[in-house]
C-alpha cells in the first residue's frame, strides 16, 4: 500500500524542506515550539491524509492507540485536535497532514477578494516589518498541489470515487481500515 502513498510522501518532504529552510532562517522570530498547540484544530483532509494518518495510528502501542482513539470519540469537529496530548504535543507528529506542518509560518494566499494576504500566527515575526517572499509559504500554490496528488490517490484507490471528500481527523483516526 505504501507505493499508493508515493506522491504524496514526496510532497510531504518537499513541505518539510521548505518549512525547515523558513524555520532557520526565522528562527529569532518564532515562538512555536512543542508544548504549542493554539493552532491545533480538528481540521478536515483528503482521503490521501486521512488515511495516511490512520495509518499511522496502527503503529502506535495498544495504550497510546487506545487514548488516542477515546479523544478522537470526544473530538468536536470545529473543536481541538485529538491528537495534542495533555503537554500540548501532537501524538502523531511525524505523520501529521500538510497544514500541521506549516502552522506558524508565514503563509501567502488569496482571500475571498482574490488579493494576496500573508498570514501568520500572532506570536510570531512580533515587530518585522517585512518578510521575502522565499521566507513564505505559497498556501494556493500547495493547496493546488495537494489537491492533485489527492485525485491520483483517490484514482489509484477508488477508482477516482472516494468514499468521502474530506473528513476531520477526529474521523479519519476512527476509520475502519481493511488489511
């Protein structure tokens, strides 16, 4: 099953390359660390994250599986994330989606107007007054890209028809999965 998840492995250490490259290069400007998790939602994913994540899951120890399913049970859809643990680290850090690894930095996008805005969380870059545009992180572009290694999962998988389009991580980690 991993040769499904090839592309978006790929994509995944590209994000990584390019979030390290704009953590270093910021670092005197960022307050994020673990124990950080203000920015943790129970966002939606694509199938491709969603399963992903799941199975990521599978290969926690039975204790830690166990409390992480019982928070994704309580989990609110527009409530925190189930995998922050009571330090306010993510339980599922190595595995988590996309957006999880760009929390924090400064991410360029189009509003609902069509013009570009950057965006960052406010505890951060506190007295910058600018910022290159190589120290951001193109949301619409990623967004864009995502969203195709997304459909050539969905169309390895589900013949192109996922049983879903998107699903909170609360339910994506309650996924059944078969073997």
């Amino acid at each position: 099953m991993d040769t499904l998840f090839q592309n978006y492995d790929a994509l995944i250490g590209r994000v990584n390359a390019q979030c390290e490259k704009i953590e270093t290069a910021l670092s005197e400007h960022m307050v994020c660390r673990k124990g950080c998790a203000s920015c943790c939602l129970n966002i939606s994913l694509f199938p491709v994250e969603a399963l992903r994540l799941r199975m990521a899951l599978d290969a926690l120890g039975a204790e830690v599986r166990a409390s992480v399913l019982a928070s994704a049970v309580r989990s609110l859809d527009e409530g925190p994330c189930p995998l922050v643990d009571t330090d306010g680290a993510c339980r599922l850090y190595g595995a988590r989606p996309v957006i999880c690894r760009t929390h924090g930095l400064p991410i360029l996008f189009a509003d609902e107007e069509g013009a570009r805005r950057v965006d960052f969380c406010p505890e951060n870059f506190k007295g910058v007054a600018s910022l290159s545009g190589d120290a951001m992180i193109d949301l619409d572009a990623l967004n864009q890209i995502l969203t195709g290694v997304n459909a050539q999962f969905c169309e390895a998988l589900f013949g192109g028809a996922p049983p879903f389009e998107r699903i909170s991580i609360s339910e994506a980690l309650q996924l059944e999965l078969d073997a």
